[in-house]
C-alpha cells in the first residue's frame, strides 16, 4: 500500500520575469505543506525567487501513444519555425 | 559585573540555545518521518547552527585571549552552558519536536525582533538576519501545530501529550537576572517581560484554534541560565564533544 502523502509538481523561478521551470515533486497534504517542502527540498542553496506546486494529479498530461498524432504533424513544416529574421542585439531570454 | 562581562554571557547564552536546539533537531537528520520533513528539521537545525556560530564568535571577540567559537561549543563543561532547558529536551516523538519549536520559535521570534532595535550594534545584525530564518521555523512548526490538533485522535493526543509535558520549561523563557538586568538597562538586551506580554496571548491562541487544552501554568522548570541542567543535556555533550576531547589536535 502507498502511504505517502498526495504528489505534487514543483516549479521554481530563478529570478523574478523568468519562467517557472519543472523542479521535481515532493509529498505533501496540503498545499502550504507542499510549498513548505518545495523550498526545503528544491530552493534550500537559495536559487529561487518563486515557486509554485501542483498537485500532480490534477495536472492534464499528453499520452505517450499519442505522440505521433500530436507532435509528429509540426516536424517537417519548416516554414513554422521561425529562423528567418536575425535576433536583435541585445534582446534577452527569447 | 561589567557591560563586557554581561554582555559575553549574553552571547554565550543566545548561542547555547540555538547550538543546543540545532544539535537536537540534527540528531533528526535521516530518522524524519518523510524524506521532505527529513529536510526541513535539517535546515532548520542548520539555520540553527549557523547562528550559534554568529554568537559564539562575538563571545570570542569579546573575551579575547584567542578564543575560538569552536573552543566555546567543543570545551565547555556541563556547568558552564547556559541554553534554556527546554532547547536540551529530547525528540520523543515527532509531537515533542514540533511543540518544542512552536513553544521556542514563537519566543525567539519576539526575541530577535526586540534584538533587532538593541543599541549593539552586532547584535543586531546577527538578530536581523536570524529573524527571517525563524519566521519560517514558526510557520513551520505552527502548521504542524495545525495538522496535528486538527488531525486524527492520535494525532491530537500525542500533540496535546507533548505540550503538556514541555509546558513546564517555558517559564524559563523569560527569568531575568543580573546579567539580563545589567543589559536591559544599557538598552542592548530584550525585554522579556514585554516579550512574555505578547508570547503568552499568541500561544493560547495558536493552541486554542488548533483545539488543544492550555497547559496548566503551575511548577516550571529552572537552571538552565545558571549552568544547571536536566539529565539529558549531558549526554548530547559527550556526543558532540566526544572526539575534540579525545582527540584535542585533530583537524578535518
């Protein structure tokens, strides 16, 4: 028998504008647990700025099966990706 | 007594709870409940004996004659640490832990924010920092207080349990002696009765919405200021002095 605490996905911002980026998991019963633990576990060497958890269950994930028919179809369309204009100098984080 | 004098045992006794306590939660480190709580009693007693090291070297700077903060936590005697009994109390179970740093965290936070308006100035730095590391210990440990009170029936019981066992060390918090005296007068230590004034409301109601009974206020503990401890506190030293005394030049 499982007897952990509920999983629950941890996002960590490095710094405030970043994006928040999938960390890892941690057990938790209730969401100030949870982002209790995530700071314990993940930010403790103070790389963070933010965080967020989810409660693992209650995320929607893609199937693997699915693969093909979700992601397969943008592949070989190269006029979808945007490599034809130069990056300006001196813009950051694209 | 000199400002001098005082003010070393001040720092003596400010880092004996925080080496004590942090030595305590320490001996937690891999035997947590859950890997994630685990870590959280082991930061806390890193945060811990992170601090006691700020104290104990400020104890040394004042003392001179080259001593060391390692010297003052490594060759003390019993006799001559001055933590607050109920920093030295053991981890009896998981409720003990966390009522000990309930009872302790909710103290030290108006402690530390008292310290932070001292007129030493070291003290206030140490204080500042250390004050943003126990806001956290208190939300932590009330959470759990949270958890637990409004849990299971056992949850309630050994929580309610360890309360009642640990309330009669409390009273300690906030004695006051010369050495206390001497530096509340000087404007550079807190001010425990004003510090008692708001910890006492601020408990009774943490307990009472977790919906524990207010332990009785009736024989409190005491000794801890003149060196006088319970029977546990030795047994943590020689631990933790067991190889520096065996071993007087060893380095790593």
């Amino acid at each position: 028998m499982d007897t952990q605490l509920a999983l629950w996905e941890v996002f960590v911002q490095s710094k405030p504008g970043q994006p928040y980026k999938h960390a890892g998991s941690v057990h938790a019963s209730d969401k100030q647990m949870a982002l209790q633990n995530a700071r314990d576990v993940y930010t403790r060497r103070g790389e963070a700025s933010g965080l967020w958890v989810v409660r693992a269950a209650d995320i929607a994930a893609s199937d693997l099966a699915d693969s093909d028919m979700f992601f397969e179809p943008a592949n070989d369309k190269i006029y979808r990706h945007p490599t034809f204009y130069e990056i300006p100098a001196g813009a950051k984080n694209i | 007594m000199t400002k001098q004098d005082a003010l070393f045992q001040y720092c003596l006794r400010l880092g004996d709870d925080a080496l004590i306590l942090g030595h305590r939660l320490a001996e937690l480190c891999s035997r947590g409940p859950f890997l994630e709580e685990d870590l959280a009693q082991t930061n806390i007693a890193l945060d811990l004996t992170g601090r006691a090291q700020l104290y104990f070297q400020y104890a040394a700077d004042l003392e001179g004659r080259g001593q060391t903060a390692d010297g003052l936590v490594y060759r003390r005697p019993e006799r001559q640490i001055y933590n607050h009994l109920l920093c030295e109390q053991p981890n009896t179970d998981f409720a003990y832990v966390i009522a000990r740093q309930l009872l302790f965290s909710a103290f030290d936070r108006f402690l530390l924010e008292d310290l932070c308006t001292s007129k030493d100035e070291r003290l206030v730095e140490i204080a500042a920092k250390a004050l943003k590391e126990t806001r956290y210990h208190l939300a932590h440990a009330s959470d759990w207080v949270y958890r637990l009170g409004l849990g299971t029936g056992e949850s309630h019981r050994r929580m309610q349990q360890a309360l009642n066992d640990l309330w009669p060390y409390t009273g300690e918090l906030f004695e006051i002696d010369d050495v206390g005296l001497h530096l509340l007068e000087a404007g550079i230590a807190a001010d425990l009765h004003t510090i008692r004034a708001l910890w006492t409301p601020e408990i009774r109601q943490m307990l009472q919405k977790a919906g524990f009974e207010q332990p009785a206020d009736d024989y409190m503990h005491t000794g801890g200021l003149k060196g006088i401890h319970s029977e546990h506190l030795g047994h943590m030293l020689s631990e933790m002095q067991y190889l520096v005394r065996a071993y007087p030049e060893a380095t790593w």
